[in-house]
C-alpha cells in the first residue's frame, strides 16, 4: 500500500514565472537520468527483491522518496509556468505577424516564445509533464531492475552521478534564488544517494554475496588467460599508464598485463554463404541460383511446418 502526506519533502517557491527554464527542468523529471527513472527503477528492484529484508526496505525507502522528488519538481513546474505563457499569448496577440506566429512583439519575447514547449500551454495547460527536455516522453527502457542487487546497486551509483551532474548544470543554469535553494536540497539528496549507493555495495559484498565481478560464476566460466589483459586496440600507449594496466587486479584475483601489441586470435571469418530463398549476395555470381531451381520460399516454410506437425503427432500418438 502507498500512503501519501500533503506536503511536500521540501519546496521553495521560484522568485518568478520562468517558461524557458521550466521547459530545461522537464530534463530532471522524464529524462533517461530524471526522478522517473530513479523513482521506477528503485522501485521495481525493491518490489523485485528477494534478497535479504534490509535491501527491500531500503530500496522502497528511496523509491518513494523519488516519488516526492517527481512531486517537487512537478510543483516547481506549475510555479515557473504560472501565467507567463498566457501573457506571452496575449502579448504575441497583439501584433498582426510576428505575432500570430511566434506568440510576442519584441525581439525578447519572440525568443523566449520560441524557448518555451508549446506542449506545456497546448498539452499540460500549464504543468510539467513525464517527458524529457526536448519532448521526448519517459520510457520503461531506461529502468534497470535485474533481480541481482549487486549489478543493480551498480546502475543505482551509475543513475545518481548522471542525474546529479544534469541537477547541478541545471543549479548553474538559473539566477533565481528560489529554483536555486530548492535544487540545492535536491543536489544534498543525490549527494546522500551516492554515497547510500555506494555504501549498499560494500554491505552486499561484506555479507558474502557477491565479489567484485558480477555474478560471481564469471570465474568459472571465464577464460582465465584473458580476464586481466588490457588490450592497447588504437594507436599510441598512453593507456598504458593507468591503474588498469598495471598491479594486481581489483578483485585481487589477478595482476593485470598491458597488451601494447595485441593480436587476433581467432581466424579470418568465413560465413556460410547465404541461402538462395533469401536472395542475398553470395561471395560469386556462379553461387547465385536462378529463381527456377531455388524453392519458393513460403512453400518451404510450409512444408517445414507440415514436418513439424508431423513430427509432434508421432511423438504424442506413437505413430
Ligand atoms: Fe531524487
């Protein structure tokens, strides 16, 4: 069961209407890195989890407050879009040209009319909306809930220092006071977050669950030779003075080894050539069947299906 409180986790108004800002904030609600995305992505792990019931509770624990996180930002939304687009329409309407298309009369309001989503006065009537900056609405594709909470605990970090780094160019984006101080509290959430993220890893690791691969059958079923080379695949060494290219391995399984000068191993491809019914190009025209001696394709299938049937009533019957 959910249960929502009236008020908000946090709020400050903005000090005035800012359309063009509102319609940059729309990045922090629906985009891929948004408070949807963590919002769905939290909870679908947590709804998901069948680990122990401390990782539950805190995956719920911070899905809901991504819900407040929506709440928030879908209020400061209707704030910076109070009333400024109809006066931008009101302002547009007085002028016969300019007006009747971008919606303002001066140079100022002709640009700031066309910085603003027209979907926030023509879809929204005035509100935010579960859709990134550029329009493009929120997608389940953009969740991750794997059912391995050490690969997910990984994307939740990976979530969270996107989404913190969108928050803070939006923090430098406004002068206003009001946005100012309400995203600051947001920032210390995904500040808290980060560090919540990364905390969860070494508790899942500690507990035994997991090592530093994940899964952790990766090391059975991995070719040992290989699992600590760095391959130097593009010109120039300069990788090769990195942490990954030299000492023991992070799992400390391994001792890594820098390959300056890597080399194939395996052959040159070559695949099957391709079946005339479906008229690809051969490697010679000699290969290439004429239409005559090559079987109609849907005959085929058919006549692989009625194989099939065949087949299944022999089974089943004993036929
Ligand atoms: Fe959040």
């Amino acid at each position: 069961m959910f249960y929502h409180k009236k008020q908000l986790q946090y709020f400050t108004p903005p000090d005035r209407p800012d359309p063009v800002y509102a319609k940059k904030l729309q990045e922090l609600i629906g985009g891929p890195m948004g408070e949807m995305t963590v919002m769905m992505q939290y909870l679908f792990q947590g709804w998901n989890c069948r680990g122990p019931a401390k990782y539950k509770d805190m995956l719920l624990d911070i899905g809901t407050e991504e819900i407040g996180h929506v709440e928030m930002l879908a209020t400061m939304m209707a704030h910076l879009l109070d009333k400024a687009p109809i006066k931008m329409q009101e302002d547009g309407a007085k002028d016969p040209v300019v007006g009747a298309v971008m919606g303002g009369t001066n140079p100022r309001d002709v640009i700031m009319a066309a910085a603003m989503s027209p979907k926030h006065t023509i879809v929204s009537g005035g509100g935010g909306m579960p859709e990134d900056s550029v329009g493009v609405p929120w997608n389940g594709r953009y969740i991750i809930a794997s059912g391995n909470l050490l690969a997910d605990f990984r994307s939740n970090l990976h979530a969270e220092s996107q989404g913190l780094l969108q928050a803070v160019r939006l923090y430098e984006m406004t002068d206003d006071a009001g946005v100012k101080d309400h995203l600051s509290y947001m920032i210390a959430r995904d500040t808290m977050h980060q560090n919540q993220w990364l905390a969860a890893i070494e508790d899942l690791q500690s507990e035994g669950f997991e090592e530093m691969v994940v899964p952790k059958i990766a090391y059975e079923y991995g070719k040992k030779e290989a699992a600590y080379q760095f391959w130097n695949n593009s010109e120039g060494e300069e990788s090769s003075e990195g942490r990954w290219a030299k000492g023991t391995s992070m799992d400390g399984k391994g001792e890594f080894e820098y390959v300056a000068n890597p080399q194939p191993l395996g052959p040159v491809p070559t695949p099957p050539q391709p079946d005339p019914r479906l008229h690809g190009t051969p490697s010679s025209p000699a290969m290439q069947k004429t239409s005559d001696a090559a079987p109609n394709i849907v005959d085929g299938i058919s006549q692989a299906v009625e194989g099939v049937g065949e087949t299944i009533k022999r089974t089943i019957i004993g036929g």
